[in-house]
C-alpha cells in the first residue's frame, strides 16, 4: 500500500530535507519495510535510495549509522543489481570505516553484516571491498574478539570474500590460522553453525595441497573436534567435516598420512562415518562418507580390518549409491570404490563379490561436457579395470588414461586441470605399464606446459605428477628434456615435490647436465 501510493519516494526525499530528529525515524521506516518485504528492495533502490544511504554513513550519529548500515544489509541481500550500485556509489569504503567502530558493538556487527551481504557470491563486489583493505581490520578484529556473534559476522565475511578460488580460500584461511579454526568447531549456541562450518571448510583447504597442513592440524589437536562435529544437525557441517578429514588422510597422488588415519580411527571417526554411510536420509553425505571411509583405509591395513568387523559396513551401500539418479553422487561412489581398491587386490575381489561393477557405469561419464565427472569416471576406469567383466581391462585401461591425458590438454578450468594432474599422479605409482602407458600418448609435455605461471593448486599437482613420472625410464628423459630447455621446469618441480618424490636417478643425470654444461 505504501509503495502503491508513492511513500516511498516521500520517505526518501524527508531523508534528504536534513529535517531535525526526522533521519533516523524514516530509515526506520524504510527498514521496517524491507524487513517485512524484500522485494522492496528494488523500488527503494529504483528511488535513489542508495547514494543517499552511503552519504549518510559520514554522519557521526550511532544510532542512524546501525540503522543504515541495516538499509543497506536487506538493499543488497541476494541482489547483484543493487550490490553493484552500492559499490558504484562507494559503499564499501564507509562501511569498512565503521566496522572499526570498537566501541559501538552493535554498530560495527551491523556494518559488518552488510559487508556480508554485499560481498555475497558478487566477485566485482569483492574485490572493491578487498581494494578498499578490508581483509586487515577485519582480521585484527577476529583475533581480539571473543563474542561468537562478532566472530560469526567477520568470518562470513572474509570467507565471502575469498570467493570460490581455493587459493584466496588458502590465503584467508592462513591468515585465520589453524588454532582459530579449530575453535570455530568448538562453538556452541546461536552463531554456531556458521563458525563451525567455516571451521572445518578453512582446515579443508589448508589440508590441500603440495605445501599442506596436514601434520600442523593434527599437532594442533584438529582431529577430534572435526570427529565430533560429524554429529552436528547440520548438512552442511557434516558434509564440510567429512571432506576436511578426507583431505587430512591422503594428498595430491594419494600419498597417505597415516598417523592421521590412525588418529581419526582412534577417535571413533571410523564408526561414526560407517554410520552415516549406512544410514544417513542424504545420499550426498553417504558417499561422503564413503569416499572419507576409503580415504582412511587407504593402504592402512589395521583400518581396513575394523572396517571388515564392522558389522554396518559392506560394498553393497556403495554399489547401490552408483545407480543413483544424482550423478555427482554416483561418480563420487565409483571414486569411492576406486580408491578401496586402488593397490589392493584384496579389496577389489570383495567389491567384485559384492556384485562389483560393470563398463556402462563409467562409459557414459567418459563422453561426459562435465570435466570432473569424464576424469573421475577415467581414473575409475582404469584402477577397476581388472573387475570389470563386460570388457577387457586393457580395453578399460586404455580408455581412461586416452581421456585423462585428453581432458588435461584441453580442459580450461584450474579446477580440473589440477584433478587431472593429480589423477595421473595417482596412476603414476599403480601397476606396472600404466605410467609408460602415459608417457607414451605425451602427457609429459601436456604436464609441463602447466608448470608455467598458472594457479599454485594446478602447479602443485603438475609437479607432484611429473615427479612420480620421473620414475619411468622414458618418462625420466623426456622430463630432463624438457628441463634443459625451460631450466626454471626444476625449480618448480624441486620447490613442489619436497614432500613427494622425484626419481634420483633423473636428479643425478640433471646435475650431470648442469656439471659439463649441456643446454
């Protein structure tokens, strides 16, 4: 009715007239209205509402600062439009500026807020706020402070701000650092769901990686607040918990941790994910959870044998998640299985027994416009090769590795490009022929255009494959090959592969290029 009959155009403009005492009972009204319905937001924007709003944050009145900052929160919540007019207007520099406000709580919360929700899934939006220096007093803030809601309000928004890039996520959640993280799990009460999801998604990406934190984490006592955390209410924190603790048992190539395999077991995480494989209502935590059960028996023979006892675990839930209608979940089980077999014989005879898998569950992802599904389903291929009855595991075997190789040349996304590197790390130490298989059909040249400036995760993983390829004997002198002509390639691999490996051989006939002076 109020819009209908054009109060709110009337609203702002006594906004704009200065009147004495009259600002802050207005933009009360004009809150109230966007709180009580949303889809205001585009008519009090349409009347000009924002640059005024912005203008007004220079008023040195607390009171008409919180309620701004509150306008601008519901403006530009879930609204790209208007989350760019803010920043067009300069929005985000007064509202940096009050955040510091230390005094006033509910003031710098308030402003903090709509820094949230302006950053929101807004990259245009996130980097003027990162431009502006917000990432600094935001965290000299989070450090000090104790009040969950001030803690829950600033990691929002820093982690908005990191965006869907796992290397600012890195960044953010480094300046975070590990015992902050592992506080946020620990929250309770009404902010504590956002602080323990950020939590365990920070621990996530600081386990990643050719330089992660794996070992500073568990050092740190982060593994038995991710286990209790698998009981929280919330999907989300579950689904974030099981995949950080998956990412703390095996690295880029699946090289194992396995002081945190054992930990995690010992921690009752085995029982708990069994559990939440064989009787969660969500399919997407059941193959979590599976995938994470795979990833702490990973070459671990005391976890898999309490695996094998637990009377609730059997292939058969993974088998049946492969037919699933959701095919991420069903590619993320047939990983699930690749990875319990994966160097292991004994394993794959079970999975066999249990009614094991047939070619139709991964031609089709083969094919696939979806990158990670084709390289997935192409790892999958080829480690399940030998218990595929419906076709030759040469066959199997030659197909996987032909689309691997292939989705790696040409795939455009860091994303993929790194889980195709480290798909071919993987490959690279499982059974004999397949690493030469590989270098055969020229991956290493494919590897080693991605060691050129690129994203640090694609590098990593590039490395860390080229390193175990090094091994092969024809492999180890294509790499040398290629080193001699681009001689940066063994800084890159050196400062990449120190927590992996790199064949000494190919190190020993690389200094004897550098000793006579080869090119």
């Amino acid at each position: 009715i109020l819009a209908k009959a054009g109060g709110i155009k009337i609203l702002i403009s006594l906004v704009t007239k200065n009147l004495k005492g009259a600002s802050v009972p207005v933009l009360n009204i004009i809150k109230e209205v966007l709180f009580s319905n949303p889809e205001m937001a585009g008519q009090v924007c349409d009347a000009g509402f924002l640059p005024i709003a912005v203008k007004l944050m220079s008023r040195p009145y607390t009171s008409l600062r919180v309620t701004i900052c509150l306008n601008l929160l519901k403006l530009v919540s879930g609204n790209k439009e208007n989350q760019t007019e803010c920043i067009d207007c300069e929005g985000a520099a007064p509202l940096i500026m009050v955040s510091r406000a230390n005094k006033y709580r509910d003031l710098q919360t308030s402003a903090i807020r709509a820094l949230y929700e302006l950053s929101l899934d807004n990259i245009y939006a996130s980097n003027n706020i990162l431009e502006e220096g917000a990432v600094l007093p935001l965290m000299q803030i989070l450090k000090k402070s104790r009040a969950l809601s001030l803690q829950e309000a600033i990691s929002l928004t820093l982690w908005s701000l990191a965006g869907p890039d796992i290397n600012n996520k890195r960044s953010m959640a480094s300046m975070m650092g590990v015992n902050l993280l592992i506080e946020f799990l620990g929250a309770a009460g009404p902010s504590a769901e956002n602080l323990n999801y950020i939590g365990a998604e920070g621990l996530g990406v600081l386990a990643q990686g050719a330089h992660n934190k794996q070992m500073a984490i568990a050092e740190a006592n982060g593994i038995q607040p991710l286990v209790r955390q698998l009981r929280s209410a919330s999907t989300n924190v579950v689904t974030s918990v099981i995949q950080t603790l998956r990412h703390l048992c095996i690295g880029i190539g699946y090289v194992t941790n396995t002081a945190n395999q054992t930990t995690i077991a010992q921690s009752r995480g085995l029982k708990f994910l069994v559990a939440l494989m064989a009787h969660s209502k969500a399919e997407m935590i059941q193959v979590e959870a599976a995938l994470t059960l795979a990833a702490i028996a990973l070459g671990h023979s005391e976890n898999i044998a309490s695996l094998e006892e637990n009377p609730d675990f059997t292939f058969l839930h993974i088998i049946r998640l492969l037919y699933s209608n959701n095919d991420k979940v069903g590619i993320l089980a047939g990983t699930a299985l690749a990875t319990f077999s994966f160097n292991n014989v004994l394993q794959q005879k079970a999975i066999a027994e249990c009614g094991g898998v047939r070619w139709h569950n991964f031609a089709p992802h083969l094919t696939s416009k979806d990158d990670i599904a084709a390289i997935n389903a192409a790892f999958q291929a080829v480690v399940l090769s030998r218990i595929i009855p419906d076709e030759e595991p040469a066959v199997s075997s030659a197909e996987g590795i032909k689309e691997l190789v292939n989705r790696l040349e040409h795939t455009k996304k860091d994303h993929s490009k790194a889980l195709a590197a480290d798909c071919i790390a993987r490959l690279s130490h499982t059974r004999a022929g397949v690493p030469s298989a590989m270098v055969s059909i020229n991956v290493i040249p494919h590897l080693c255009k991605l060691l050129e400036p690129q994203n640090d995760q694609v590098r990593g993983a590039v490395a860390v494959a080229l390193g175990y390829l090094s091994f092969d004997h024809k492999g180890e002198r294509e790499i040398l090959r290629m080193c001699r002509e681009n001689p940066h390639f063994i800084h890159v691999l050196k400062y990449y592969t120190k927590n992996y490996k790199l064949s000494p051989a190919f190190l020993e006939a690389w200094q004897h290029c550098v000793h006579v002076g080869l090119p």
